[in-house]
C-alpha cells in the first residue's frame, strides 16, 4: 500500500502520444505509433526524481546495514566469548564467511544505476528519434534479476555448495 500511494501520481500525468507517419505519394497514414508519455510539472518531476532514488538507495541501504550488523554483532559476541582472539580477528573472520552479503547488495546497486540514470535522463523527447533509449531503458531494468543467480549464488560459498549438490542429485535422477 505505501508503495502505491508513492505513485499514484502516474496514471493522473500519463498522456497518449500517437505519431503517425505518411505516405509521401498517396498522402495516406500508413503507420501510427502510439507512446505513453508522462508530462510532469516541476514540482512533481522533483517528487517523482526523489522516489525514484529512495526505491534505488532504499534496498540497498537496508541490505548493506543488515549485513554488517550480521558481521559485526556475531564478532562481538564472540569476542565476548572466545577472549583469546581480539574484536577485529573476529571481524575478519565474519567477513570471510558472509562477505556475499555485502557483495551482493552493491552489485544490485550498480546493476540499476544504468536504469536510474536512462530514467532521468529521458525527459520529453521526440518518440520517432529516440526509440533505441526507451527500449534500452525496458531491458536494462530486467539485468538485475537476469543476474541473481550470479549476484547471490556466485559469491557465496554456502549457496555455491548447495546448488552444485542439487545439480548433482538432478543429473542422477536423469541418469536412472
């Protein structure tokens, strides 16, 4: 719902733009292309740049300070404990084991730059001329979930060792 309600400016500023393109020696339309344009005012522009980096920064902030509170929190309790290693041994320790956890979220982080910055640069531009930003700006978006697989599995160590068993157990059951 909060999401929604960040939004619901969209629909109310969102306009049909229909180009049509003639035949020079019938002078009859032979193409209509039809664009959803958004023409915003001044103010909305500012709020619509200002979510859009709060749905960038957002996650990945909450990621990378769920992770290094993970890191972080299990060193000092086991410093707490295990005395004969100090608080940065054990710092370095955590690290090793869930360095993925801060790896991943930066890289989702740059995987969607590219998106954020066609989004922003996109302001009214001629449809007909301009086509090739739209449609990079379309795929660019799906590049971060394309690439889950390699953000969240590669890294780790945990996630690597699982899969390759499930790949394993996959092929056996094909091989019977």
């Amino acid at each position: 719902m909060a999401i929604i309600s960040t939004i619901i400016h969209e629909p109310l500023y969102r306009k049909v733009f229909v180009y049509q393109i003639k035949n020079r020696a019938t002078d009859k339309i032979t193409i209509d292309y039809a664009w959803c344009v958004t023409d915003y005012s001044h103010s909305v522009e500012k709020y619509n740049t200002a979510i859009l980096f709060i749905y960038l920064v957002g996650p990945f902030i909450a990621n990378l300070f769920s992770a290094l509170f993970i890191i972080f929190g299990n060193a000092y309790r086991r410093s707490l404990t295990q005395t004969q290693q100090t608080f940065l041994q054990h710092i370095r320790i955590q690290w090793k084991e869930h360095k993925q956890l801060v790896i991943s979220p930066i890289i989702l982080l740059i995987l969607s730059t590219p998106r954020l910055i066609i989004s922003l640069v996109s302001e009214c531009l001629n449809a007909s001329h301009n086509s090739w930003l739209y449609l990079s700006a379309y795929f660019i978006s799906f590049i971060p979930s394309i690439l889950m697989f390699a953000v969240f599995v590669a890294p780790s160590k945990v996630y690597r060792k699982t899969f390759k068993e499930s790949v394993r157990a996959w092929r056996q059951r094909i091989r019977r």
